[in-house]
C-alpha cells in the first residue's frame, strides 16, 4: 500500500499496499465521500435482533500507484472492527486492527478514518489493479475465524493468499461449529451459550465491500 521513508516491520513491501512509518507525511485524504458501498450480509442473527449495518468508503473511487488512500468506517451499532486489504495479486493484510491501533472498538454513527491524521504510520499504493477492502464488524471482541495478531512480532498481520486464507477458514470452522453444536444439544435446556459457542457464533455481525482501481 503505502510507502514512506522509513518502512515498519510489517512486511508489507511484497503487497499491493505498503505500510510505513510516516514522517511528515502530508495528508492526501479527501473530505467528501468517493467510494461508497453499504451491505449487511452474513451476521449471525439472535433472536430479533438485526445485523449490524456497517458502511464503508474510500476517499477517491480511483488511485494512481503511490498515492496514499484514506478509508472510512460507520456502523448502527457499537461493535469491533475488522479492515482487509485484498491486493490485485489476493495477497491479504489486516490494515485494522494493528500494532499502532489495537483498540478497534468502533461506536454506533460515529466514522472511523484509517490511518488516523496522527498515526504514525501511512499507506501507500505500489500495484496497478484492482483493489479490495472487506469490512467486518462484530459485538464479539474475539478477531474473526483464522485471524491471530501477533503485534510484538508483526505491526501488521498478513493472511497470505486471501482465497487460501477462506478456504482453511471455512474448512476448520465447519468442524468447530458442529463440535460446538453437539456440545449444546447435550446440555439438556441449559440456558445461554458457553464461552466457546459464544466465540464461535457472535451475537451479532457486520459486514461491507468495496472494491477500487489502481492505475
């Protein structure tokens, strides 16, 4: 993504975004909404309860390689959220939470710009295609399936092959859903979920997609 004189121990350099710390790094981000995209699929229901609407948008609906895009997060509900960046080559990272910004609690209406005017870091675009940022947003403070941040060691966690990635994911998953399944059906009308169920299956979720070109 994003590129600046000085590289974070990310590892990021080989992605479609690199990250960097930023040094004097002018802002580049506009004000008024570019690349806009709202859906609520997927979420686990409860009871009556609705999905969380998560919105999200891009400063522009288009970027030059080596410009430095600004990302923009709104959700209905109080939540945790979760940002992958999907480069043209599907080599994934989580842009946020990161080393810098663990706290990815993100309030009801309030929008969330990433990278923050302050951080000490910022992104910058080095492959020509086309781009992804998946949104996810969850009541659960647990990351999503097959994500483990590791910030002592990596600023940034990278996924790999994003295609990879969901295949392993919704392969274990699916075990771990019906062991998980099996244990409440024994429990003979205890009331409420254990902590693992409670893990596997939040009480309620986001998510949102947007795609943009690099040229």
């Amino acid at each position: 993504m994003r590129q600046l004189q000085r590289s974070c121990r990310s590892g990021v350099r080989r992605f479609g975004l690199l990250i960097a710390l930023a040094v004097l790094w002018p802002s580049a981000a506009a004000e008024e909404p570019a690349n806009r995209q709202r859906q609520g699929n997927g979420g686990v229901p409860v009871g009556a309860l609705p999905d969380i609407e998560l919105s999200l948008r891009s400063d522009r609906n288009a970027y030059a390689v080596g410009d430095a895009p600004a990302y923009y997060a709104r959700s209905s509900a109080d939540c945790h959220l979760t940002l992958i960046n999907v480069d043209p080559d599907r080599s994934a990272v989580v842009l946020f939470p990161n080393g810098f910004e663990q706290d990815n609690r993100l309030q009801a209406g309030r929008e969330l710009k990433l990278p923050k005017a302050d951080a000490p870091y910022r992104l910058r675009l080095v492959k020509a295609g086309r781009e992804r940022l998946i949104g996810i947003c969850s009541e659960a403070s647990q990351p999503p399936p097959g994500i483990v941040h590791d910030f002592e060691r990596m600023r940034f966690t990278l996924l790999g092959d994003w295609d990879r990635f969901q295949a392993s994911v919704a392969n274990g998953r699916m075990d771990e859903l019906a062991d998980a399944r099996g244990r409440r059906a024994g429990e003979n009308g205890r009331r409420g979920h254990d902590g693992r169920l409670r893990q596997l299956l939040p009480d309620r979720q986001g998510r949102a997609e947007i795609t943009y070109e690099v040229r």
